[in-house]
C-alpha cells in the first residue's frame, strides 16, 4: 500500500482531520498505517502529547509509537516552522525529520504524512514543504476549502508540485467554509482546470465532531481510487 503525503493549499483547510478519516479507512482494512506530522505549532497542551492534531490522530487511530517521531518538531507559537523556529532560537535538523519518517516506515505497512499550511510554507530559508515531499518522496493528495478564492490557491499549490516533480494522487475538498462555491460546480471546473480528479467533497458540518466528519468523508472517498 502506498504512502501518502497530505498537503493544502492553506492552513486551517482541515488535513488534520483528512488524515484522521484515511487513516480510520486504512485500519479497517486491516493495514498496519502509521502517521507523522512533522512539524506542529499552537499553544501546549495540558495533556500527553504537545499538538492537539498529533493527539487526535494517535486517539482516533490508536497508535502508541513516541510523540518524537510522530511529530519531531513542535513549536509552542502558531507560525511557519521558519518563522517559529527565528523566535524560539531552534535549530531545525531535517535529518531529524528523515530518520524519524524511516523508523515509522519499517514499523507501519504504509505511512500518511500530513505537512503544515501550505506546500510553501517556509521549514527553513531555502526549504519549503515542497521540498519535504520531494525527498520523502511521496505522491501527495491536495485538501483545498470550498471558499472563494480556493481555485487561484489551488492551481498554485499544483503548479508548484509541478514544478517540483511531486506526483499528485488527487483533489479532496473539505468545505470548512459554510457559504462558499457549489460542491459539484467546484468539483467540475477544478478538475477541468487542473486535470486531476477530485477525490471527494465533503458539506461544510454545522457542529463539527471529528468523528461525524470520520463517517460522512467513509461515505464520500473511494480509496481505491488512490490506494
């Protein structure tokens, strides 16, 4: 089973819970998934682990590998990798990222790797998330929101995989936005514009429960279609 890498076209487009929802997909198909956020930033949490996202992913797919594989670099300030790491004066190692992304892969049948913002947000000044997906080398699957403005975010984050020779599985959109385009028209005109199927789209939920979101994505995503 391939691995994937999980990108969007922008922050808070909801690949946290896309990579919940493939994972959950993945297990019940009795595959050994393992995942790996490797850079995370927001406020500490007063639990186990430093990010909520790697707490959520490691409760809803019950994984107990080490926090420091799973997410290697947690930034207490919510920024760029690039911009968090100035401030906080850490020094980012990718082979750090690299080894820990090797050790989950010889423990797990496949990996979902899931980036931070967008695929040009900075890691370090002349490394950007394009370049992780490059040298981990992994096919990508875009999460895009259904506001306005995410066609013009969405070409630009598949010309730049273009650019960088990053293969792109596919499409999925999440509709984080409540008011936004039409689903099917959305749907039409990305794939007529970028040539790529669109995966599957999911309805904006009112009272989001992660979940409820785990259900109706099951409902909406064909694995076999990249898987």
């Amino acid at each position: 089973m391939k691995s994937l890498f999980i990108a969007g076209t922008d922050t808070d487009v909801g690949k946290t819970c896309v990579t919940a929802a493939l994972i959950t997909m993945i297990k019940k198909l009795e595959k050994n998934v393992g995942f790996m956020k490797p850079f995370a930033t927001g406020h500490k949490q007063n639990s186990e682990f430093k990010s909520s996202d790697v707490e959520s992913l490691a409760s809803i797919s019950q994984i107990n590998d080490p926090e420091e594989l799973l997410n290697p670099y947690f930034f207490s300030i919510p920024a760029s990798p690039f911009t968090a790491a100035k401030k906080l004066n850490i020094d980012i190692k990718l082979s750090v990222i690299h080894s820990a992304y090797r050790k989950l892969l010889s423990m797990h049948d496949c990996m979902i790797v899931e980036g931070i913002g967008g695929v040009m947000t900075p890691i370090k000044s002349d490394y950007t998330v394009c370049n992780l997906i490059k040298e981990l080398n992994l096919g990508t699957i875009i999460v895009c929101d259904s506001k306005i403005g995410t066609v013009n975010h969405t070409l630009m984050t598949c010309k730049m995989c273009e650019l960088y020779k990053i293969p792109i599985i596919g499409i999925i959109i999440n509709s984080v936005t409540k008011n936004g385009y039409d689903l099917i028209e959305l749907k039409n005109n990305l794939e007529e514009l970028t040539g790529l199927p669109v995966l599957g789209s999911i309805q904006h939920m009112d009272n989001f429960q992660l979940q409820k979101f785990i259900e109706i994505f099951s409902q909406n995503i064909e694995l076999e279609k990249f898987l």
